[in-house]
C-alpha cells in the first residue's frame, strides 16, 4: 500500500523550500554586505590615526598608483579594525604624474598642503561636501586641472590653493567662503569664468593676478577688501564691477589690464586708491558711478586714470 503525499520525501522538501530560499537570499546578502564593506576599506595605503576612540585616520601615501584613477578609500587599515578616512596629509601624492582622475570620499573633511602639488596628469576634481579645509597649495601646478567643483560646506582655502593651473577654465566658488587667499587661483591662464559667492567680503593680493583670460568680472556686493595685484595683469578684462561698501583697492590691483574699458564702481564716495591701481588700462576706459557723485570722482585720484566718468 503506498503512503500519503505528505510522507513522500520528495513532498517534504517542497515543502521546506521557502525555508531554503530564505536563508540562500540571507547568505547573499551576507556576502554582499561583506563584499562592499572589503571594497570600501583599503590596507595599501599608508595612514595616522588621528583618534583611536573616534576610529578616524588620515591617509599618508600609497606605495604606487598603476592607474589612470587614483581612489581615496573611506577606510583603511584592516576590515575588522578600520578607520574612517576624513584627511588627506601634506605633500602625500605631491608631483605623483600617474593618475588622471581623483576619486575622493564622502567624509573627508580635509586636504593638507601641497598634498597634490604638481600633479600634472589630473584632470577634474570634484570635492565631497564633506571637505571643509584645503591647505596651502594642495593642487598648485596642477596643469591639466579643466574643471573643479568645491565643496558648498568648504570653510576655508589656503593660500595658492590653484595657482599655475593653467588648464582650469571655470570655478564656482561656493556659499559661505568669506575670503579668497592669497594667490588662490593665481597664474591661471585659461580661467574665462568666475562665479563668486554673495558672502565674499575679502580678495586677498595676487588671488586672480595673471588670469589673462577673464572678461568680466562682477565682485560681490559684500566685498570690502581687494588687495594689492589681486587682478593685475588680467590682460583680457574688459568690465569690473567694484561694490558700494569697498573700503580701498590695494596697490596695483588692477594694473596692466590693458582690456579693460569699463569700470562700474557702486560706491557714492570714491574709495581711496593704492598706487598704479589703473595703470596700463585702456586710454579709453569710461567710469560710472552712481547718480550725484561724479564731481567726486573727477576731483579724487580715480581722474588719474580715467578721462571720462558717467553717472548711472
């Protein structure tokens, strides 16, 4: 006599199948999780550790770059007893001429000085928004640099964060930067584009001196300080926009820019005026300022630089 279905071994296992499926799809997921917390997690890179009980290290170096993309882990040291990446150290990856393409991690928070210096092969940069410092120099000579994208929650830059990235055309200087160091983006000759922030109050000497390919420029309306040679040499410039609460304009800021033909300056009272500020503009540049101040202005030292002022 043969037996029920219910007894057919055949018919037990079907009947534990779902029991099977379920723990083959908790096994996937196991080696799933796992498999992105071994790939996240890099021991090939030479690191600090800033804080044992915070488990946060700062990335030294790594012994060799074979390719185009050099990608900064978000941990490192070994997967059961890992630190969280949030640093970058001085002079880590400096005139390292390997890599192409920078991938950096969400976390990071800063990036030491010089610590690309003279990467000449790198092409874009695109800082998470955690980064919030980047030291002096930390990408200058950074030849082949085409495009950056900064940080919106950055604090600060440092001094000649850019300079001589002479491939760079454009930059979009986030919200809540107050200041632009000295030198910052000094010497870069294809930069045609610049996008300030409203909450810029202060351009540091030789910020954008030798940007022989900007055209016009507005500064903000927060701006009180431009230092001296912070535009000098901008050979291209043809219109500046100078903001009502400037206190001055330091020595030669604007000197040599022999494009520029049109400077629109906001403030009633014209603001005092370092030597050779203008010189080596156009012999034809015009000046306007606000309704009701142009006998200011042609009796101020701006007369020395400008035959003609136009109210607006």
């Amino acid at each position: 006599m043969s037996g029920s279905r219910d007894d057919h071994p055949f018919a037990r296992l079907l009947d534990r199948l779902p029991f099977f499926v379920a723990a083959a799809l908790a096994v996937s997921a196991c080696a799933y999780v796992l498999v992105l917390l071994l790939a996240s997690v890099s021991d090939d890179f030479d690191y600090s550790v800033i804080s044992e009980e915070e488990r946060v290290a700062s990335v030294k170096c790594v012994p060799e770059v074979d390719d185009s993309v050099l990608t900064i882990p978000a941990a490192v040291g070994p997967f059961w007893r890992s630190y969280k990446v949030v640093g970058i150290e001085s002079h880590a990856f400096e005139n390292n001429e390997s890599f192409a393409r920078l991938e950096l991690p969400d976390g990071l928070r800063s990036i030491g000085y010089g610590t690309f210096y003279g990467c000449r092969r790198l092409r874009s940069l695109s800082l998470p928004r955690s980064v919030e410092e980047i030291g002096d120099g930390a990408f200058y000579g950074c030849s082949s640099l085409s495009e950056v994208t900064l940080s919106p929650d950055m604090k600060s830059m440092g001094e000649y964060v850019f300079e001589r990235c002479t491939g760079l055309r454009r930059v979009v200087v986030p919200e809540g930067v107050k200041v632009m160091p000295r030198s910052v983006f000094c010497a870069c000759s294809s930069l045609s584009e610049l996008d300030l922030p409203s909450s810029l109050v202060s351009i540091e000497p030789l910020a954008f001196k030798d940007c022989v390919s900007l055209v016009d420029v507005e500064l903000p309306l927060g701006v009180r300080d431009v230092g001296g040679c912070s535009f000098e040499m901008c050979t291209s410039l043809r219109r500046v926009v100078i903001p009502p609460l400037v206190k001055g304009l330091g020595v030669t800021a604007f000197n040599g820019c022999s494009s520029l033909s049109e400077v629109v300056c906001l403030a009633v009272e014209p603001p005092p005026l370092g030597s050779s500020v203008f010189d080596g503009i156009s012999p034809d540049a015009v000046l306007f300022v606000p309704a009701g101040s142009a006998d200011a202005y042609r009796l101020s030292p701006w007369a020395d630089y400008f035959s003609a002022v136009k109210e607006f």
